[in-house]
C-alpha cells in the first residue's frame, strides 16, 4: 500500500495513571499524519520520516493533538470563557432518561436503595413488606385469603386468676349485675383453669353477708348458661377442690362446713350438678369437714318440699325485700325480744336483715309496741333495747329521731286505740332523754293532746280549743 494509507502503532499502549493513553496515528506514505478529526493537511510533529518519526512522538505532543480534537467545533468565545456553554453539558450527569419518557423523579420517590431511611411517614405505616428482597419480607404474612389472623389472648397462671376473678366478684357483691361480671370475665384466657371461678366465688361468700351468698348461688346458675362454657363437669370439680380445702376455710369461718353443704344443695336444686355428686361423694371424704357438709346438703335433698325452700336456703335479705316482708319482720322480732329480754339476740336478727337504711322502722315499731301495752315494764325494756341499739351504731342519731318524729306524726290515729298516748309518749320520751338517745330538743317537739270545752251561752256555742 504505496498510496494508501498505513497504520502505524496500531496497538494501544498503556502508560502511567498520569498519562492519556497513545492514539493511533495515520500516516500516508510520505510520512505525513492522516488525522480524520484534525485538520485537513496537517503533518506529523516530527516532519518527514515517517513511521519512525511517529514512533518517537513525546506525551506533550499527544496531549496537544488531543485538545486539538476536543476543541474542534467550539468558537472563540467559548474558548475564551466569555459565551456560556450549552444546556446539554450541564444534564451530562443528571438522571433524567435520554428516551424522553419519566419525569425524572428518584427511584420510589426517594426511599429506594441501599442504607436508605425509607419514605417520609413510612415508620409509622403497618403495610407489610411485598419485596421479597426486604429483610421484613415475611411470605406467611401476605394477604392471600388462606391465612386467618387473631389475637391470641396467654393463659393465665392461679395468681393472675385469684387477682382478676376476686376483683370482680368483691365488685358484683356492691352492684349485683351477672351481665358485668360475663364481660369482664370474657375477656381472659382461663384455658381449663374455669372452675376455679366458682372456687373463688364461694370462699369470697364465705366471709360475707347472706344477702351475698345468694347473689354467689345466682351467679354459678348463671354461669353454667352462659358463654363461657361452664359445665356441671367444671362446677363439680370446683366443689371437689371447696371440699379438700375445708379445714383451711374453717380457720377463717367457723360455719364453713354447713355454708358449703347449702352451696351445694343449691346448686342441685338449680341443676348446677347432678344429684348424684351428693352420694357420690359422701364416702370418699377423708376430712371430717368435709363429711360433715356432703351430710348436710343431703339431709337438705331428701325430703321434696325442702328442695323446694332451696331457693330461699340464703333468707330473703337485702333491699329488695318488700317493705310489708320488713315490717312484719321486725314487728316479730320485737315480740321475741320482749318475751325473752336478749337484746345480744335481738341486734342479730336486725344486722341479718342488711336493711341499714330501715332502722328507723323498728324504732317507730317499738315505741309504739310500748305505748300499745300501757305497761312501764315493757317501756323500760324497749328503752333499753334502743339503748344498745344506739350504743353500737346499729341505729344512728338521725334514724332514732326519724322514728320518733314518725310517732309524734301518728298520735292522733293511735288515740283512737290508746286514748292515753299522749300522757304515755311524754313519759316514754322522757326516759328516752334519760338514757341518752334522744336530745332535748326531740323532747320539746311532743305533742300535747288539747283540750275542748264548752264556753257560755253568751257566747254563741262556740267551741274554744285551749292547748294545756
């Protein structure tokens, strides 16, 4: 290739990291360089001598040919710094597409790639994690419709039930709903631990009034129709566990025995359990406590018409008695106490009423029992009985004076049976201020029955009243 064009140092050779790396050069055959990005007719640096001369061209002389290239096209005022350069040199290294598509935004709008925060807002998001690249990605956890998710609620250890059960029930002794107590007890995991809310319940009643244990006996028929799936197999197990603790609960109640044996008589009665448990376990008992309360709720079986009175094993007790059923209550109660002067025996039987809101009503009764007799014997015994009353805060200084107040109201009907209660209820009155239940002032306000008399003719018949 005499005319044509040679190439020379055709392979590119690699120098220092300070160095650009050796371009080809075209020479022709006279030794001139065949540049196609320099200018037309441009020789080689080194003159003639061909090949050899290209050979032995120096980094400086490179480099020079190089910006020739890249400053090829640019006018004079670009070289010079004085015109701005093109738009397209400053987005060489932004990110927008070159295809013209996208807007240009980061990937996932700034919350894509590695050691990255995430998006704004997204910790406080739930959303579970769909690349399966995330480190939260949990492939059981996607909403495919074959899985199902629920609270799953821990079984509670007999300390924790002890806590929860007894609050509630020390609850519905001061309220009486069994609907509060199906909800609060709902809400916890018992795992085969329900019959220990019958336990809890009946050692709870134990130490509290009646009027309680029967709101305890409502509640374990109740239990066993509830939701909360409470079988006669669970309240059995419950009484099998009251039985065994039985010398324990006698230390703290005496009468725990006979009070487990009605528990369990009622129980039956509602259908709470079978009557076999009675005589099932009447010879498996090893305790004598705990014989002793199996006996006592079979006696309570065997005959039909006390199974009937089993509803009312507790006594009606509590505000939800008839006020007629409280009147004749005490009224009996007076009439045993004056028959027998116990005044011990007598204050019993008014706390077993729980009606504290009621007292007034035996003072009113009493006081009127004693004007009724005409006797000072039996008014010396009622005054003594008020006595005690008042000295142990069973009635207090404003029912003692409701109750009197309630007599002065009704003298005029009970002249109509005893013509001489006002004479009576002054001197009744007066050794009630002697005995100190009554104040001076409650004495000032008894009535004085007044006199009617006929004056002269003079004066037209009129009758003139003149209070004594």
């Amino acid at each position: 290739m005499e005319n044509g064009a040679k190439f020379m140092n055709g392979d590119l050779r690699k120098n220092s990291l300070d160095e650009e790396p050796t371009v080809p050069v075209l020479v022709n055959g006279e030794g001139e360089e065949i540049d196609g990005e320099g200018d037309e007719g441009s020789k080689s640096p080194s003159g003639v001598g061909g090949a050899a001369a290209v050979m032995q061209d120096s980094p400086a002389d490179r480099i020079k040919r190089k910006a020739r290239r890249l400053t090829k096209g640019l006018s004079k005022e670009v070289l010079n710094g004085t015109a701005p350069l093109p738009v397209s040199r400053y987005l060489k290294n932004s990110r927008k597409p070159r295809n013209g598509f996208g807007r240009g935004l980061p990937k996932k709008g700034g919350a894509g790639g590695k050691h990255t925060w995430g998006a704004y807002g997204s910790e406080g998001s739930d959303g579970a994690a769909l690349d399966y690249k995330d480190p939260n990605y949990d492939s059981e956890s996607l909403d495919n419709g074959d899985i199902h998710l629920e609270a799953i609620i821990p079984e509670m250890s007999d300390d924790e039930i002890q806590k929860n059960v007894e609050s509630t029930i020390l609850e519905y002794f001061e309220v009486g709903d069994t609907g509060e107590v199906f909800s609060a007890l709902s809400d916890l995991n018992f795992g085969q631990k329900k019959y220990q809310i019958v336990v809890i319940a009946v050692e709870a009643a134990m130490d509290h009034k009646p009027s309680h244990r029967e709101l305890t006996s409502v509640l374990i028929s109740e239990l066993a129709d509830d939701e909360l799936g409470i079988g006669q197999e669970d309240v059995a197990k419950a009484f099998d566990v009251l039985l065994q603790n039985l010398p324990d609960l006698v230390l703290d109640a005496p009468d725990a025995a006979t009070i487990l044996g009605n528990f369990i008589a009622r129980a039956v009665a509602d259908d709470c359990i079978s009557a076999g448990f009675v005589h099932s376990r009447k010879d498996v008992m090893e305790n004598e406590h705990a014989k002793a309360a199996v006996t006592h709720a079979e006696v309570l079986l065997l005959d039909k018409i006390a199974m009937l009175r089993l509803h009312n094993v507790w006594g009606v007790g509590g505000g939800a008695q008839p006020v007629k059923a409280l009147s004749k209550r005490i009224h009996m109660l007076l009439k045993e106490f004056l028959s027998s002067n116990d005044a011990t025996e007598a204050a019993r039987c008014l706390s077993e009423l729980e009606v504290p809101h009621y007292h007034h009503e035996l003072v009113y009764e009493a006081i009127v029992m004693a004007l009724e007799s005409m006797l000072e014997t039996n008014e010396d015994s009622i005054c003594r009985l008020l006595k005690s009353l008042y000295t142990s805060c069973l009635v207090t200084p404003d029912q003692m004076k409701q109750g009197f107040q309630r007599v002065f109201d009704d003298l005029p009907d009970i002249c109509i049976d005893v013509p001489l209660v006002y004479s009576l209820i002054e001197r009744f009155a007066n050794k009630a201020l002697a005995a100190e239940i009554i104040t001076k002032e409650l004495v000032l306000e008894v009535p004085i029955r007044g006199r009617k008399r006929f004056v002269s003719e003079g004066d037209g018949g009129k009758i003139k009243e003149e209070t004594l």
